[in-house]
C-alpha cells in the first residue's frame, strides 16, 4: 500500500502556501496531489517522497493532517486505459471512493491513485487480472 498524506485545509488564501513551503523547507518532494473542496473546507492528498516525515512536519504547524493507505496502479496512457481496471472492481462489487491521477517517471503510462472501500480486495483482484499495482518505492523515488 501506498501512505497517501491528507490535509484538512481552510479555503483561505495562503493557506496551501504553508502547506508548499513547509514541505518544501522540510526537503519533501510532491510527487502527486488532489484538492476537493466544499466552500469553507477542502482536503488536500499529497503522495509525497518521505510520508512519515511530511505527517509530522504538518502536525508540527497545527494542521489536521492524516495517513491513509491508497493503492497505485499502473494503467496505459491512452483513451480507455483505465477502463479494465475499472471494471475489474466493479466485477468484484468493490467501489472507489476516490481517484486521482499523473503522467511522469521513467516508464511511459500514468499512474492512477485509488481508495477503495476495501483496498486489499480491490488489489488482490486488480493483480489477479494482471493489473499492476505499483509499489510505494516506484513512486516516492520518481
């Protein structure tokens, strides 16, 4: 599994400056992020080089910060690429809570984030259908 860093963020303007920065100071790359917000509130999901670490750092500033376990997986890049593995969870009745995604890295094809409502059913059907699930190093080192 992969540790996916979520911040509970006021929508106010230099808030996710802080956020940036004390990575940023701290040496922590971003390797991948998504924003949802509501009007007042959003929650911000990092996939950053050194989880632990960014947790404890964003602790450290007073934000409400936690660690979830997501699952990563490789997935063609091109129209449909993630359709097998959609529909492979769908198969399985396992449902995805949310997604993200990101092109980058040495291999070609994207990387997409996911959260399950079961994430070891949903990797061990993804895999069983030869999907690929990435593994944290593959994606904390890009």
């Amino acid at each position: 599994m992969i540790k996916q860093v979520s911040v509970f963020v006021e929508n106010k303007p230099g808030h996710l400056v802080e956020i940036a920065s004390a990575l940023a100071d701290a040496g922590i790359d971003i390797r991948a992020l998504s924003l949802a917000d509501t009007t007042n509130y959003g929650i911000l999901r990092l996939i950053v080089a050194e989880p632990d670490t960014a947790w404890r750092v964003l602790r450290e500033k007073g934000l409400t910060v936690s660690l979830t376990d997501v699952l990563a997986v490789g997935v063609d890049d091109r129209p449909g690429g993630m359709v097998r593995a959609l529909a492979v969870l769908a198969e399985k009745q396992i449902s995805v809570e949310y997604m993200y995604a990101f092109i980058g890295g040495t291999e070609d094809g994207a990387k997409v984030i996911l959260r399950l409502d079961n994430n070891e059913a949903g990797a061990a059907a993804l895999q069983e259908a030869g999907i690929r699930i990435l593994q944290p190093e593959e994606l904390y080192q890009l």
